[in-house]
C-alpha cells in the first residue's frame, strides 16, 4: 500500500460539512448517466471495482493543463466551488483503490468549441462518444504511467479530516 499526494477544491459549504463530520465524503457521482438500477451492469466492463460516487482530486494544486483544455474554471464554477484547497494524504487500498482518467476527453478542446460554447450543457452532451472515452479511460492509479493530458483522481472512499490539510 503506498501513500500518495493529491488536491482537492471545494465550496464553503461542502467545506464546512467536512469540518462538521471530520470527514471528506466521496459526492461526485463516476457517470451521472447510469442510473442506479443499471449501475451493477455497467460497473462490470471495468477489470477493477467501480465505485459509484467518488472525490475528484488533482496531482497538482492547479494543473496547467485543465486550464489549456478549458476544464479548470468550470469545475471551480459549477463542481467545486473553488473556495478553499485542501491536500489529502491518501492510502491506495487494494480492496478499494483509487483510479485515474483522462478529463481530456471531455473537454472543450476535444469538442473543438469555444470554452464558452461548450458550458452549455447541450453541447457537453453532444458527443456521447467522446464522455464515453472519458469514463474508459479509467484506469487503478497504481497502474498509472504518467500519459494523461488532464488526469483525474478517483478517491472512493470518505477521507479523515487527520489526513487532510487546509491549504486556503
């Protein structure tokens, strides 16, 4: 088991319920497009355990490459809030281990738009195909290579406020 660095944003409020529970709760769903009764057989193309509701984090504090590809200021806009940074000191347990995927993907530079034109939710759902690769991606951190564009954490399980360090 090894221990790993990440970052992670959120609003005030989320903040503040952190702080209450003294601990961070997994709330960013994998693929908000399974629902629940089709989650177990979707959850069985992965050759790993998929969770369904995860904490997204960066291996950086801010990642140049969100920005590049357009993916920064809307994540703090409308996911996270943006209002405080928090490092986390995570375990990579086995029985359930962190992943990784390409955010890349699903992208405004991958949809060749304007990063304006691509907040619009109807464009995000044009390309079907394009999310889709975003989510087989996926892949146990442990098995990462360093070749994503945008990668993104996965962290399926709640984090201890002892393993966390408020860096705004």
């Amino acid at each position: 088991m090894s221990n790993i660095t990440l970052y992670h944003y959120l609003s005030s409020k989320k903040y503040e319920s952190m702080l209450e529970g003294g601990m961070l709760m997994p709330s960013a769903p994998f693929n908000s497009n399974v629902s629940e009764a089709q989650w177990e057989d979707y959850s069985h193309q992965f050759s790993f355990p998929v969770a369904r509701l995860y904490t997204c984090c960066f291996l950086e504090p801010e990642p140049q490459s969100y920005r590049d590809y357009g993916l920064f200021e809307l994540l703090m806009e409308e996911f996270s809030g943006g209002d405080h940074l928090l490092r986390l000191n995570i375990s990579d347990e086995v029985e359930t281990p962190l992943l990784i995927r390409d955010h890349s993907f699903h992208s405004p530079q991958k949809y060749e738009k304007s990063v304006q034109e691509w907040r619009r939710r109807e464009i995000r759902n044009s390309r079907p195909e394009l999310r889709q690769a975003w989510y087989q991606s996926t892949i146990p951190l442990r098995n990462y290579d360093g070749n994503f564009i945008c990668p993104e954490v996965l962290i399926p399980f709640p984090i201890k406020i002892s393993n966390i360090q408020i860096m705004r």
